[in-house]
C-alpha cells in the first residue's frame, strides 16, 4: 500500500492533514454557519450524508440532498469535501457530485462482503480512500480492508483510528488502544494514519487532548467533527466543537518533528537506546526463567493430579504484585495488565504438560 496520490494525502510541508466538519448535514444552512468559519484552517471539509444508526428513529443523514447542498456551498467558495459511503450506490453519488475524499466507516470495516463491493465500485478512480478501524479491536479486519481496496488498484489509500468498542465503562466513548493503530504504522510505514478524537472521546472536553496524543504518537492528521450549534445537533452533539473552539484547537496543538536534527540529541538517544537494548533483554531473561520454573510447577500438578488453574494462587498474585509495583513506580492498570499475560502463558505451558502423552515400553508377549 502505496502513500504517494495527488490529493487527499500529506501536504508537502508534513503538516498535519486536517479534515473537520459536521457529524451529519442538516441543511444547507447548517453546513454555511458550521464550515464557512473553518475553511482558512482545514484542507477537507467532512460531513455525514448517510448515518448508519444503531437503532431506527434517529436521523439517518439527509442523503443526495446533502450532496447538492455541499455543491452549492463549494460554488460560493471553493473547498474539498469529504464524506463517508457504505454501498456502491454511495460510491456513485459520492462521484456523480465530485466529492474529493471518501471514508469507509467502522461499520463497514468489519464486513469483507461490503467491502469487497466498495473496492470493486471504487476501481479505476483516483478519488483517495480512507478506513477506519473495525468495531472492535481486530487488527486483522483493518489490514484486510486496505489490502481489498488496494488489490483494487486504489493508489490514494489512508487509514482513520476511531477507537474500538470494549464492555467496559471506560472514560472513552470508544478506548484508543493506541497500540494497535501503532502496529498498523510499523507494518505500513508510509500509509497515512489520521486520528478522530471526536468518536474516541464522546465528549468535545476531550478533543484536545486526545488531538495533541495522536500528534505526539506521530499520525498524520486529525478529523473532528464540528457544528456551530452543538447542543442541537441531530446526531453526536456531545462530541462536536463549535468552529471557533475548533480553531482554538487546532492553534494550540504542538507539532512535533518526526526524527531528530541535532547530532547531539543523536548521540545522547543512541546510549539510552543501548541501555533500553540491556533492560529488554534482561526482561525477556527473567520472563524465560519464569517458565521454567512454570514447567516445573505443571509437572507437579500433573504428577500429583491437581487442577492447573489455582484461583487463591491468582488471587494472590494479583494482590501482591501491584504493591510491588507501585514501590517502584509502576502505573497498576499496566501491570495488571502485564500479569494477565503472564498466566496467560503460563497456563498455555502447564496445559502443554496435562496434554503431553507419557510414553509407555511396550509388554513382551
């Protein structure tokens, strides 16, 4: 997957690329008083045209007229539009009105059929293309999407982090897991990666905040979702900003360099990286001796016909540990979390150990 295009891609200067908007348009009046304010700061304006709404009732976007209205709109003073599709007949509107960006929604992302049906309805355009992440936490359906529009021959490919959706009641509408867009970048260096605050928070509190994360963890760009009355909207109005908030945002958000540039700084990262280098292996050393003293422990379980799962052994360590790690500093959401997948492993190797078959002489006849 290729990050070279003509439009829709990183600016020539690396700045961030900036794509805000509505959740959804309302009217053409509703997009004048939400976009005019913001286009001397955005390179896209977006807006929702079909919203995919998890029960029936809601306002479910205004459709083709949305499109006309956004025509109208770039005809009093020119600006890029960017919009979200989930079928082919979207795909086909989206080019009869020459709209200049298209996302596929989290949705749409989990489903291979629509998405082969998007790809197969995009083939041939060089209109750029971006997906955002699954529902859920499965890299893989991320990756599987770009890799069907690429197969496409879509050049024009990005990829948009919305966060996922957990059960657990979280501070986010959707939890960042920033560790997995971080791994779709390490596999795909060089397909533009922007970040939706908006979907992530659920709160316009938050989108600072949650903008100036993404830039620091290096994405290249942002998309936020902003309407001059909020508090009104017909859909999310809990996460969109007004524009001059927005603007607000976007002056206030630190731009960081993406290498270093100083042969000092250099020098200086190249020794503690060494000591990183030390740490890591000494980590992986002790996590090895661990296992071995786990295969112990499973051979005794065995060998005595004793369960492997030993809740107040788990309980214990769950106790323990976490005041181990706070004397040394050790944030507990992650620890817990590093423990979990330690006995994880640990009960993959003991059930390794129940599931070996002893091997027997056989008896002379």
């Amino acid at each position: 997957m290729s990050a070279e295009g003509k439009k829709g891609q990183l600016k020539s200067n690396n700045s961030p690329l900036l794509i805000a908007g509505p959740c959804s348009a309302e009217s053409e009046e509703q997009l004048r008083k939400s976009i005019f304010p913001i286009l001397h700061k955005v390179d896209f304006v977006r807006a929702g045209v079909w919203k995919p709404r998890t029960r029936p009732g809601n306002f479910e976007g205004a459709g083709e007229d949305a499109l006309i209205w956004m025509n109208n709109l770039r005809q009093e003073t020119p600006f890029k539009a960017a919009i979200e599709v989930a079928t082919p007949e979207h795909v086909e509107l989206a080019l009869k009105h020459n709209i200049d960006l298209l996302w596929i929604g989290a949705r749409t992302t989990v489903n291979p059929f629509a998405v082969s049906e998007l790809a197969a309805a995009l083939k041939g355009t060089d209109v750029p293309v971006y997906v955002k992440n699954p529902i859920h936490p499965e890299l893989a359906l991320w990756k599987g999407a770009l890799e069907r529009l690429a197969k496409a021959n879509i050049k024009q490919l990005g990829a948009i982090h919305r966060g996922f959706h957990t059960y657990q009641k979280t501070e986010f509408r959707n939890v960042p897991m920033w560790q997995i867009p971080m791994e779709l970048k390490s596999e795909f260096p060089e397909l533009p990666l922007i970040c939706d605050p908006s979907h992530i928070g659920g709160s316009r509190a938050m989108i600072e905040s949650l903008s100036q994360k993404a830039l620091d963890l290096n994405f290249n760009g942002l998309m936020i979702e902003t309407h001059f009355d909020p508090d009104n909207a017909l859909s999310d109005a809990q996460q969109q900003v007004t524009p001059a908030r927005l603007i607000e945002i976007i002056d206030q958000l630190i731009i960081r360099e993406a290498h270093f540039s100083g042969d000092s700084y250099k020098a200086e990262m190249e020794i503690i990286r060494e000591q990183i280098d030390l740490a890591d292996q000494q980590v992986l050393e002790a996590i090895a001796q661990r296992m071995k003293l786990i295969e112990q422990i499973g051979e005794i379980k065995k060998d005595n016909n004793v369960a492997i799962f030993q809740i107040s052994r788990w309980k214990e360590i769950l106790t323990s540990r976490p005041k181990w790690a706070k004397k040394l500093n050790l944030n507990k959401d992650f620890t817990i979390d590093l423990l979990r997948l330690l006995h994880h492993q640990s009960v993959k190797k003991q059930t390794e150990i129940f599931d070996r078959k002893e091997e027997h002489t056989p008896k002379s006849k």
